[in-house]
C-alpha cells in the first residue's frame, strides 16, 4: 500500500488487468495524466506505450515497488470519454484485455508513439445555436444565456470559435451551460488541430451541395422518425431492397444531423465501401470527410483518423473498425448492410461485432442508430419483432421499377453445358435478343474447383490445407482459397503422368463457355481474380452501365455498386452450397445472397427474371423464400433456430484454438471443457444454464498447416454466460495444454466451422 499519486495503465499485453505507474512529480509539464492520454512506461526490460485508463492517488503496491511513468505522449487525450467508454465496453463483452482493445481502435502510428498534433477545443455556435439566438433564447437560464452571447459575438466577429481558456477569461463558469447546450444541439465543441488554422472554418461550412431527388412518401417517413430520434438513443431498421431509396435516407438524416451541428459515423462492409458511394457523400456535403478503409497506408489512417477526432470532418465513413473513431459531436450512426459478415472481426485476439457495437455506442452515446439492409440479419429481425428496433420499410423501388419475377431451374432434370442448364441458356439468349443484358452469378472464382487425373482419380490437394487447390487456366497456377498457396498447372498426374482436367466450374470457366455461346457478345467478369486495383472494379461497373457489355459473369462483387437499369436476367448457377454446411447460419446467407444478387434484375423500366439453379428445389427455405420472399424466409428460418436453440434464441461464445496437430489442438479443448464441467459442479458463476458443445475439429480442420478445432459454450441467458466466461477464462489461461496451441476467445460467433 502506499500513498502517492498513481496511474493506472492499460498496456498492450494479454495480461487482463491495469499497472499502476507513479505520475510524474506535480512540478513538471507532464504531471496532469488524464485518462485517454497515452504514456510511455517501462515494463519488465520493455519500455511500453499504454493508454493512461484511470488516475488515483494510491496504489496496492508499495511505494518502493511503483515505477515512473517516462513520458507523457499526448498534451490531451486521444479517445473522448465516449469513445474511452465503448472501448471499456467492448473489452468487458469480448472478454478481451483492455490495453490490446484500445490498442486496436488506434491506427498503428499512434500505437507506435507518433505525435498527434497539437490539437485544441474550439467551442461555437451551431446554425441551430446561431438561430436560437437570433429569435432572443435562451430567455430564462441566465448562464447558458451569457455563454451563447459571448459566442454569438465571437462568431460574429467571425472567429472560429473560442478555446476552453478564452472562454474562462470572460465567464465564471460555463461548462455545465456548455454541456446542456450542446445536448440542445446549439453549441459545438471542436478538437482543431492547431497547424491547421483553416479547419474550423472549413468544418463550419453549412449546406448541401447537391440537394438529391425528392424523397418518396416512405422515404419521407424514414426520414422523419430517425430524424425526430437525433438526441436520444433510438434503433432502426431500414429494410429495402437494393435500388429502394435507403441511401438517400442515410444522406438526409446525415444532412439533418450535421445541420444540428453534430456528426455522423457510417460505417459499411469491406465490399460496400465503393467510390460511389464515397462519391455520393462528398458530392451532397462539402463538408470534408474521414474514410476510413483497410486500404489505407498507415499515414493515410493516421489522417483519417485525425480528421475524425479533431472534428474537422464530420462525417466519417468506413468499413469495421471505424467503429472505434473518435467522432465529436457524434448525431447518428448508420449502419449499412448491416446483415453483413465483414462487420464481425473473426480473426485475431480481438474478435467484436462492429454493428453490435454500433448500436451499444448509439446507446451510450444516446443517438439513433440505422441498421440498413434488404435483408436484415436473423438476429436483427427478432429485435424488431421484440419492439426493440423500430422497422421502417422501402418497399418499392425509388425510380419505380418493377420487381423481377423468381423461378428455380430443377438441375436433376435438364442438360448441362459446362454448369450451365439448357433453359437457363435459352433465357440469356431471349433477354440479350430483347435487348437486355444479363447477370451471371456464382459464388466461386477460378476456372474449376478441382484437378483431376481420368486414370487414378487423383485430386491435386493443398499441402497444408484439408482443401483441394483451385485450377486458375488462364494464370497457369493452381492455387489454394484458404491459405493462398500458389502452384505451377502441372500437365500430368504427378502420380501416374497420365494427362490431368479441370472438374467443375468457377467464373473463369463460366465466361470461356459464354464466350462459346454467345458469340460475339461482349461479356465481362468480376471477381477477385480480375479486380486487383480499385480502378478495376470501376472500370468493369462502368461498361457494363454504359451497356458497353452485355453479359455480366461475377462473385459477391457483382452485388453492389452501380445500378445496371438494363439488366433484365439474373441466373444463379449454384444455390446449394448453404444447404450442407455444419454451419446455422448458412441458409441465412444464401438467402441473402439470392436476394441481393435478384436486386439487380428489372432496376430499370424494364421487368426483371431470376433464375435459380438448384438440385434441390423443394427445399424447405428456398421454397419460403420464392413464396414469401425474404421476410417468408426469415420466419420460417426463426421458427427453425427457435426450436433448435440457437441464437437469438439463446448466446453462444466459442473458444477456438489450432495447433501443429490434431491432437494438440482437441487436447487444450478438452481440458477446457473439463474445467468448465467442473466449474459447474462447483456450482460455479453462470454455470446453471451453461450447455457445451464439442470440442470438434473445425469442419475444414487443417488449414495453412494448422489444425483447427472449436468448442462452443451456450446459454439462454446472456448475462449468466458473461458471468461463466469471466470465471472459466482465467481458468482457461493457466490450463497446462494452453502453451501448445493458439486460442481465441470469439464471443456471439457469426461463422461456426
Ligand atoms: P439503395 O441505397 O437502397 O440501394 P439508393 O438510395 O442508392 O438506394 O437509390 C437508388 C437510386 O435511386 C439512386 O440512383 C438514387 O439517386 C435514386 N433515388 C433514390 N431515391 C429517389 C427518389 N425519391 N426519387 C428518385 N430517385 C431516387
Ligand atoms: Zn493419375
Ligand atoms: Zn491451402
């Protein structure tokens, strides 16, 4: 024990608990550590950069025993107290050490000691400030009324804004008035960065550039019940197809957020962040912007992320861990594609949901959140069915296009060419004679799945991988999908030298036989194998919407981005890969699929056709989602995961874990879950409702030379699986197998294998 100023540090190690550091002597520049400040301290040999999490004026430790801090980084701190609060959070709900969370909601030059500016508060008025004014409130609070005058004069004098300092020279006290009129929307606090004198002003800007359509009736009352909810925690869903009118929803309410002075978070999946869609931002605000995307060089995110938290851009846009942004003023969050499986983080030791985080910042933050989507998740539709999100409809498409109609191609029953059914080929030729063009998806790229030998039936396998390696014709490699190894296209059996074929179809193969059938007609594909540059991506979009091509062959790419008003056929080659997976949730995603890639038929004037091929087609789910469509689908799938127990009928977390060996990997798991069983003899924390499944091999087990293996824990209760994880994790760490594997704790697991 000892009595001396202390601070208490959240470092970067997988040790799940602060250090204390003694603060640096009153007398010094550095003494006053605030919370979100980073500081230099020395660990073991190591000398460490944590984030300052709390200060206080003892320590258990004794005194002889504290260390310095060495360096205070930051002359303020770089998380808000919001942001501060989520991260703390999210370490909590994820079960993850503190100091690795906040280390990975920085970008990797400030957790590696760059200088953030010198960054100031600016506080000012907001239009709504400057207008209240104007009309003589706030007629009775005396305090806020002398803070607003002294601004109001500040901004008349065309100053942008005044500093915490300034303002104390003139007034008494103002930070509760402040505080109570930025709640009203009327006052602004601004982190400027000090070399940058111009920001304010910049960030101050009003108007829209460009003023967008007039919304329709629903698009109207989208607007208006998010827009009513700025200042107060509300959830929505907006729910509508693909061309249905939600992006401009999403800009408008932006558009009243910023005009209450506040800013707006959006955040998209890896594949939704498009130009288009940046474009379509910056082109309605002149405001700038914060994108912040994985693509980015560290100096680039380093940027961005200032511009978030320095307010200069108000609005910030990015893809998962944007959630993690410093974002003054935050108005709204959006949410878009929210069903989408790139917004959950499943690698690595942090592993968080960044929409369900989304929606946990919206409420402590206490603004609404839009969870935008054709398809909401399961999980996201049984919050609306429970009243705890509000469902807000798009059902008809903006432009008035028709929606297209649905039907499956039975594949036992009709000849095939190369993956391709007669009747399917039969349509593409009616639709491209009517002049339309058509849409090609299948969900695998390369030209064949598999090589085969004709005289000993060898299958070219992956090394390291419980995996075939894909045939990629064109590039002469076959290469695996899973740990990206990377081959020569061998011309014979390594085993027997007899000669060797591709079996089955990928996209590449897909457009050859196109090009085979279709003569002359332009086609183009797009999947990751073509697409190596954003440019690329850009390119393709921009010939097929000039109609430049005609036939449209692609992955999950294909999905979104520009509208293609002439397509009028969709043909799905294969919808039966998310019927056999050990995975719940894969019925889910096809369905999701199927619909968002039907989205692209019939956008323009022209009626659209979807065709599914399938060897199923009196499957249960597919027969819902052609008879009921998405929502009919998602009842029937609700129904099943309710009887099955599964989420969100119930929580799961798994501990997954790999290994050199198969054995090693089910080993720690084993003894995990001998620990956890007797925790619950013990009668342990939360152990009541606790059910343990596994441990299993992950159904692909080996993968890049690691076997992969998982145990799921689950409960009906959410708050009792919190409290068994907190007691069984410690547990978990000191098991004597844990040295021999790598294992992850992933709390709400969005993909089981
Ligand atoms: P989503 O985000 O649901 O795919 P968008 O907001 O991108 O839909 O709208 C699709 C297209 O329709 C865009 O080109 C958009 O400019 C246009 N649009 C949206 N709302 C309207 C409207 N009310 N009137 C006319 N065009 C609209
Ligand atoms: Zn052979
Ligand atoms: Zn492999």
């Amino acid at each position: 024990m000892s009595s001396v100023p202390v601070v208490r540090v959240a470092l970067p190690t997988p040790l799940r608990r602060l250090f204390d550091y003694r603060a640096p002597p009153s007398d010094t520049p550095s003494a006053a550590i605030e919370p979100g400040m980073r500081v230099r301290v020395p660990f073991g040999r190591q000398r460490l950069i944590g984030v300052a999490w709390q200060t206080a004026a003892g320590s258990e430790l004794p005194e002889e025993r504290l260390k310095p801090v060495l360096e205070r980084l930051d002359p303020r701190p770089i998380f808000d107290p919001a942001t501060l609060d989520l991260l703390g959070w999210a370490a909590d709900y994820y079960h993850h050490p503190l100091g690795e969370v906040l280390a990975a909601a920085l970008p990797k030059a400030l957790r590696l000691g760059a200088a953030i500016d010198a960054v100031e508060v600016r506080w000012r008025l907001t239009a709504a400030g400057r207008a209240a004014w104007a009309q003589g409130e706030p007629r009775r609070a005396p305090r806020r009324r002398a803070l607003l005058g002294v601004l109001a004069g500040a901004d008349a004098a065309g100053e942008a804004g005044l500093t915490a300092g300034e303002l104390d020279a003139k007034l008494d006290s103002w930070r509760d008035a402040a505080r109570a009129l930025v709640a009203r929307g009327w006052l602004a606090a601004l982190h400027c960065a000090g070399s940058r004198p111009g920001d304010a002003e910049q960030a101050s800007a009003h108007g829209a550039v460009s003023a967008g359509p007039e919304p329709n009736a629903e698009q109207r009352v989208a607007i208006e019940r998010i827009s009513e909810s700025l200042g107060a925690f509300g959830g929505f869903v907006l729910q509508g197809i693909t061309g249905s009118g939600k992006t401009e929803v999403y800009l408008r309410v932006v558009a009243r957020a910023l005009r209450l002075g506040r800013s707006a978070l959006v955040l998209v999946p890896e594949i939704g962040l498009t130009p288009q869609l940046v474009g379509r931002f910056r082109q309605r605000f002149e405001r700038p912007m914060a994108v912040l995307h994985s693509a980015l060089t560290d100096h680039e995110r380093l940027l961005a992320w200032r511009d978030a938290f320095s307010g200069r851009a108000r609005i910030v846009l990015g893809t998962r861990s944007a959630v993690f942004a410093s974002v003054p003023d935050l108005g709204v969050i959006i949410v878009d594609e929210e069903h989408d499986a790139s917004f959950k983080q499943h690698e690595g030791g942090f592993r968080y949901s960044a929409r369900d985080l989304a929606v946990v910042r919206a409420q402590r933050s206490g603004v609404p959140v839009v969870l935008g989507s054709a398809t909401p998740a399961l999980e996201t539709l049984q919050n609306v069915a429970g009243g705890r999100y509000t469902r807000l409809v798009l059902s008809r498409r903006a432009a008035a296009a028709v929606l297209p109609r649905i039907s499956l191609l039975d594949l036992r029953s009709s000849a095939m060419r190369a993956g391709i059914s007669t009747p399917a080929v039969q349509a593409i030729e009616r639709h491209l004679g009517a002049g339309g063009q058509v849409l090609v998806f299948l969900n695998r790229r390369g030209y064949a799945p598999t090589l085969l030998c004709t005289a000993c039936g060898w299958i070219a396998p992956c090394r390291d991988c419980d995996a075939r390696l894909t045939v990629h014709l064109s590039a002469g490699r076959l290469r695996c999908h899973h740990c990206g190894a990377d081959t020569p296209l061998p011309a014979r059996c390594p085993q027997c030298g007899f000669a060797v074929k591709p079996v089955g179809q990928g996209t590449e193969k897909i457009e050859e036989t196109l090009a085979t059938l279709f003569p002359g007609i332009p086609c183009i594909r797009l999947d990751r194998d073509v697409v190596r540059r954003r440019g690329d991506l850009e390119e393709a979009m921009r010939r097929m919407a000039s109609g430049e091509a005609r036939i449209l062959v692609g992955t999950q790419m294909v999905t979104k981005g520009h509208d293609f008003p002439n397509v009028t056929l969709v043909v799905v080659l294969n919808a039966d890969q998310g019927f056999f997976s050990t995975d719940f949730r894969a019925p889910e995603r096809l369905a999701q699929t199927i619909v968002q890639v039907a989205g692209r038929a019939g956008r323009g004037e022209k009626a659209g056709e979807v065709l599914i091929q399938t060897e199923f087609p009196d499957h249960p789910l597919l027969l819902s989602l052609l008879a009921g469509g998405y929502e009919g689908f998602a009842g029937a799938a609700l129904t099943e995961r309710r009887q099955a127990a599964w989420p969100p009928f119930s929580r799961l977390a798994a501990v997954r874990d790999s290994a050199s060996t198969a054995e090693a990997a089910l080993a720690f798991l084993t003894q995990a879950r001998k620990s956890a069983e007797d925790l619950r003899a013990e009668g342990g924390p939360g152990t009541r409702g606790i059910r343990l499944l596994g441990p299993a091999p992950a159904a692909m087990a080996k993968r890049a030379g690691r076997h992969h293996a998982q145990l799921l824990v689950e409960s009906a209760d959410r708050a009792a699986l919190h409290r068994f994880l907190d007691a069984w994790l410690p547990v978990l760490e000191t098991l004597p197998s844990a040295r021999r594997v790598r294992w992850a704790l992933d709390v709400d697991p969005m993909e089981l294998f």
